[in-house]
C-alpha cells in the first residue's frame, strides 16, 4: 500500500498537513509527499498570524496603483520586479481587473466564514491535540503613525463591522496603554480581539508528529517529475522517489502548484510573492502583542522566547536571494512604531519564503472539471498558516464527496479561464 495511498498529497506544507490531519480523521490513508522537509517553505517562518477579522483580500481597490508607485522603490512593502514574463503579465492584468469595490465586497461574505471558521478551528484542534507552538489568543493591534493612515484605517473599520468582525479603534493614547513597546507618537489603531498567533514551525512540527501517529505516511525529499491520465482521472504520479498511484490527489504545493500541475495540461493563475522574516531574541521590554504596522505593512510577533519581525510582498518569481536592503526596510519599519529595541544583537534567524498569490487574493478549493480525481488547495497568499485547518477541513469534505459546510464555488480551479 506505501506507493498505492487511498489519497497522496503533494505538498507538506501549512495546507497539505492540516488536510492530512482531516482525511485521517476520517479514517483514510493518507500519504503526504513534499520535494523538500515538511513543514519548509512559507509554512516556516512566517509570522504565524491567525487573523479571521482581516477580510481585505490582496486584490483591493487602489491596490494596483500602490503597487505601481511602489515599483520605483525596492524597500516598498510591495514590490514588482520588472521582468518579461507571460504569466505575470496575464496574472496583473486579472489583479487589476478583481482590484474594485465591488469585486472586493462581494468576497467578504465568504472570507469571513473561512477566516472565522479556521479561527475555531485552530482553537479546537491545539488544545485537543495538544500542540507545543505558542498559541495565544490575545488579540491583534494594527498600528498606524500618521493622522491619514489612521483616516484611512477607520473607513476600513466601519466596513469590517458591517460583516460582524469584533474589532476596537484606538485614539494614539490608547494604542499606546495596550503595549509598553507601542511608541507614543502613534496616532491610533485598531484592536481585533479574535485575533490570535503562534509559531509556524513549532505547530508544523507538532502537527506532522501527530499526523504520523494517525497513520499518515509522510515522504520528504520526494519531487514530482510527470503523471499518467487515463480516463479523465490521474493514474500515475511519478517521482524521484518511484511511482505512485493513488487514488484520489490533492495537490497543495503553495508556490510551486502551477509548476506542479503544468504537466496536467492544468493552468493555475499562481505568482509567487517572497517575505521575510527576521527572527531574534526578545528584547527587555519587546512587544507582549502581535502588532500589524499599518503604513510599513510589517508584522510583528512574540514568539515565546523569540520576537519576530515579518513583511513584504515581492512578486519576482522563484528567485530565493536574500535582499539586504529589504531586510533592512522591514527593521527600519519597525522601528519608527516601536520605542523597545529593534535591532539583530541577538539574532536568531533570517528567513525569505515564496507565498502563492491568485490575482483575486482569494485560494483556489475544489476540483478541476478535467480531472475527477485531483483536489486543488493553493492560492492562500499570506493567509496560508491562518486557513489551514479551515482548508484542510474541506479538502476532507470534498475527498468524502460530501456538501461542503462553507459554499466555495467561487474558488473552483476553473474560475480563471
């Protein structure tokens, strides 16, 4: 049975284990495949942000005009690598298209229900399963330095509570009196109770210990090189490690689905969009709270005996080289919020991943109409670790042939053609 799995995921990340979690739960045998370490990639060093009340997806209004005077300048938050590709021609041209009001209000409905739905989730199966990572459920502060920022942030707030996300605005002072480390100079922010955090790799370490011990198979090193269709159904997965042939597939390989699937004559409208994250040791006096720096886009994180910095979004294909200058944009940023330490005295861990953006900011759920036996779960941007459990609850449902709890028909694989 090793090479014949009742379901094979490609992918061993975020995504793929919480869905391996779920299909064991349902008593199927699982066998989880990844071209490198499980738990690598953008599951690693993230900034391990669980954030159901942050419903804006990527593609928003203005977001492509930002973009564009952002191009100018490579320590932007969001960056653009002017290069000749076909694929991301095709892929700004579909973000420009999504970037409007009422694209973007139309998806809040069910961004809500899968960020609050992972959300529950998370809470249930840390403390069922017991998982070593940090949890903690003590909210979320997004920061902002200016009086425009923070104008702007508000008219942001009033639309957030029109779709019942618990959230608190905060004059300067206020904002400052929530965390010591907050500098007083700020001009107000926002709480989101509900938000949470963790370290992404302690819980894909724990996560994937747990899933073993259910049975789950898990084959590291094991890089996909073609498949074999026979009747609208892939029968054959081979790879550098010998054939496979599962049953049904689910293919979660994050930045590298399309290059994954191309050999399946399946298109999937996926960039690749590289972070960083500077971890250190916590300073005296760091961040209690996991904070969101409006104007600077950069995350902050208290990783128990860790403080992690987090951001950027760099659409510059596979390219895995380490910017200094970005690094360096992020700790700036920091820094002009922060009145605790914000320096790499003590550091502990520079890190870059590529995350998969779609050109609509929302993850592609569900089948492909050519191929009845593979199940797509890509796309999630940087909400992969927040709606993991969420899409790997689905990908069970949907593996079963069951209704899914949540209506996903806009996030089917054949929505961009």
């Amino acid at each position: 049975m090793a090479n014949n799995p009742e379901i094979m995921i490609i992918g061993g990340g975020a995504i793929g284990i919480c869905s391996a979690y779920y299909l064991a739960q349902g008593g199927r045998q699982v066998t989880v495949i990844d071209k490198g370490a499980m738990g690598s990639g953008a599951s690693y060093g993230n900034a391990g942000f669980i954030i159901p009340g942050h419903l804006i997806p990527l593609a928003a209004p203005g977001a492509l005009a930002q973009g564009l005077k952002w191009m100018l300048d490579a320590e932007s938050p969001f960056y653009i690598k002017p290069r000749l590709s076909r694929d991301l021609i095709r892929w700004t041209w579909q973000f420009r298209a999504a970037s409007n009001e009422k694209t973007m209000r139309a998806a809040l409905p069910l961004q809500r229900q899968l960020g609050f739905g992972s959300a529950d989730l998370y809470h249930e199966l840390i403390a069922r399963e017991r998982l070593d990572c940090h949890y903690t459920q003590a909210g979320l502060l997004m920061l902002y330095r200016t009086e425009h920022g923070f104008e702007e942030a508000q008219a942001e707030a009033r639309l957030l509570q029109e779709f019942d996300v618990p959230l608190r605005l905060l004059d300067g002072p206020a904002a400052a009196e929530m965390d010591p480390a907050v500098s007083p100079e700020i001009a107000g922010g926002i709480y989101f109770s509900r938000d949470a955090h963790l370290d992404p790799a302690l819980f894909m370490q724990a996560l994937a210990k747990r899933v073993e011990e259910m049975g789950v198979t898990l084959r590291p090193d094991t890089e996909v090189l073609d498949y074999e269709v026979a009747g609208g159904k892939v029968t054959t997965v081979r790879t550098t490690r010998g054939d496979f042939h599962p049953g049904q597939i689910v293919l979660a390989a994050g930045a590298w689905s399309p290059d994954v699937a191309r050999a399946l004559s399946l298109r999937l409208p996926v960039q690749p969009a590289k972070g960083y994250s500077i971890t250190v040791k916590q300073p005296d006096g760091g961040p209690r709270l996991p904070m969101l720096l409006g104007e600077t886009r950069v995350a902050v994180t208290p990783l128990g005996p860790n403080l992690r910095y987090a951001g950027t979004l760099e659409l510059a294909g596979m390219d895995f080289s380490i910017n200094q200058r970005r690094v360096n944009a992020i700790l700036n940023g920091a820094r002009s919020f922060l009145v605790s330490p914000v320096e790499t005295d003590n550091l502990v861990e520079i890190w870059r991943g590529q995350r998969p953006c779609t050109p609509n900011g929302l993850p592609i759920i569900g089948r492909p109409a050519s191929l009845s036996n593979l199940i797509v779960a890509t796309g999630h941007a940087t909400s992969g670790i927040s709606l993991a459990p969420i899409t790997g609850s689905l990908v069970a449902q949907i593996a079963a042939g069951q209704p899914t709890e949540i209506d996903i028909t806009v996030l089917n694989p054949d929505r961009f053609r």
